[in-house]
C-alpha cells in the first residue's frame, strides 16, 4: 500500500505554542505510520523547508493553537501551496478566532450570548463604567487568543482593572463580558457537507477555580470532564443543535467545537475552536471516542475530510 505523505505541523510562535507541541506529540505517536509517511514541522522554523517540499506532500495535518495557526494565516499559506489540511478554511478560521466578529455572527444566526463589551487599549473606559454596563462579576478576554490565555474574572472593580491590564498584553482590542453561571458544556461537530453533532462533554472545574481557565484546561485534575453531559434528552439535542449552527454560522469545515453555558432553559454560545485540542485525552476526541471513534481512528477520518472534495 502506498503511504500518504503527510506533514504533521505543530509549534509555532503563539502563546499556545507548548500546547501545539504536546498535541503534535500525541497525534504523532497514534497516527498509523503504516498508512502515512509522516514529515514534521514547526512553523517557527520550518517555513521554509514546507514550501520547498509541499510539491511532494499529499496532506497536512495542522495541530496548531492561537495565531498564526488557528486564526487562517497558515491556512492562507496551505491554500497557495495547494496542500490540502484538515479543518476550516481562512476565512472561517479568522472569524471564529476573533470573539467580536464571531458574535455578531452567532446573534445574525438567532443564537445567544452574553451581554458585552469591547475596548480599545486607548478607550477612556473606567471600570465604573463597565460595572455600569454590564454588572460584576464579568469577564475580561483578549478578542483573538485561545485556550483561556490573558482571560481572567472579575468579581471587583480592582480585579477588573487588573484584568484589563493582563488582557491588553495579548492583544489590542479586548472583550467584557457577563459572567454566566451555568452548566458549561462543549458540542463537537464533525463533517464536510455532512455533519455530524458528537456527543456533548460536560466541564466540571475543580473547586478551587472559579471557571475553565487555562490552569483548569492544562493542569491534570484540575476538572472533571463527563461525556455525555449530564443533560435531559431535549436540552441535549438543543445544544448538539446550537453547535452545528455556530458551525455553519462561521463557514467552518470539517471539525470543530463550540462552548456553551447551559443557565435554565437559556443556552449561551461562548466561543468556537476551529482547531480543538488534540491530545487523546482532550474534550474534542472524548466527543469522538463516546461516539465511538478511538483516537487514531479520528485522526484518519480528519484527513480523509481534509482530502475530500466539497
């Protein structure tokens, strides 16, 4: 059997980047190296050497996280080489990536969210006046960054000018918004033209965090995640709904994940990962694995997916 020549793309210069290298660990060592002739690199430094080779590669598997890898400029680069990739696009990886523009789409597509604001670094905007705004506790959000870097809540008017502060290291234009307390869950989405919604993981932060920072995500124990959520039969399609809808709503394509905050009988969108994390025991593939995809078997479907035309 003739092998794929398959260039798995990890790293990268991001502040995700030990998240991409860990996940491009794990996805090289379950994919099936009797299926694919498997070539690795890191955009921090192997450009170069990826457009030099792309005239011999058949696919691109890219396991990257925040910008320059999940925001479309990578992509952009795969389209010009025409080496196919997993996942969305550049323009549906630009959009989800950037919280403001994914929520006016998310609204244009009759889904909720939360009430919020977004400033500025140079926006003479006190505190006061978001407390004013939108009440405490709220949380405070770079607009283009992933896996809860520089977000923080604040319960004060102190911490939220402290909030602001951290924010603003990671990007220039930030994101406030209501906190939401809730049930937070997360609706995988799988296809092309044929989508499939996975079953929902419910998040569970330990006690000890006030919600799904990024010490909660990455530090081992510090959540619990149940798949499937612990949601009635109808709520449960609702949100599998709500996340094939974001899903559309972006032009994603191929896979994605979509967070959401169960409060009552109102389901809130949150964001979506164009993406996910990929590491075997990350929320995207325990989605897969309760919907009966083991690990390597998920990373062979994400490239015929990413091979397939529309």
């Amino acid at each position: 059997m003739t092998k794929l020549r398959l260039a798995l793309i990890a790293g990268g210069n991001s502040a995700e980047r030990d998240v991409s290298i860990n996940s491009g660990e794990q996805v090289y060592q379950a994919l099936d190296q009797n299926r694919y002739d498997i070539r690795r690199y890191d955009p921090r430094d192997d450009l170069e050497r990826l457009a030099h080779d792309a005239a011999h590669l058949d696919v691109a598997l890219v396991i990257m996280h925040g910008r320059g890898g999940e925001d479309g400029t990578l992509q952009g680069m795969l389209d010009l080489l025409n080496l196919p990739y997993q996942g969305s696009g550049v323009l549906g990886s630009a959009l989800a990536m950037n919280k403001e523009l994914s929520k006016i789409l998310y609204q244009q597509a009759g889904l909720l969210v939360s009430r919020a604001l977004f400033l500025t670094r140079h926006e003479a905007f006190a505190p006061r006046e978001v407390e004013a705004c939108l009440g405490l506790p709220v949380v405070i959000k770079p607009v283009n960054e992933g896996s809860s870097i520089g977000i923080t809540k604040a319960n004060t008017l102190e911490e939220l000018e402290r909030g602001l502060e951290a924010a603003f290291l990671y990007d220039h234009r930030v994101l406030v918004e209501e906190f939401l307390e809730g049930v937070e869950v997360t609706g995988g989405i799988l296809g092309n033209t044929e989508l499939t919604a996975l079953p929902l993981v419910e998040i569970v932060p330990a006690e000890e965090y006030d919600f799904f920072d990024y010490e909660a995500k990455y530090k081992p124990g510090a959540s619990t995640e149940i798949c499937p959520a612990r949601l009635d039969e109808a709520t449960t399609k609702r949100a599998q709904e709500i996340a094939l809808t974001a899903h559309r709503a972006l032009q994603c394509r191929g896979y994605s994940r979509t967070d959401m905050i169960v409060r009552g009988e109102d389901i809130y969108v949150l964001e979506t990962n164009t993406i996910p994390g990929m590491t075997a025991t990350s929320l995207f593939p325990q989605a897969a694995r309760a919907h009966g995809l083991e690990f390597p078997q998920l990373l062979d479907r994400l490239i015929e997916l990413a091979l397939e035309k529309d």
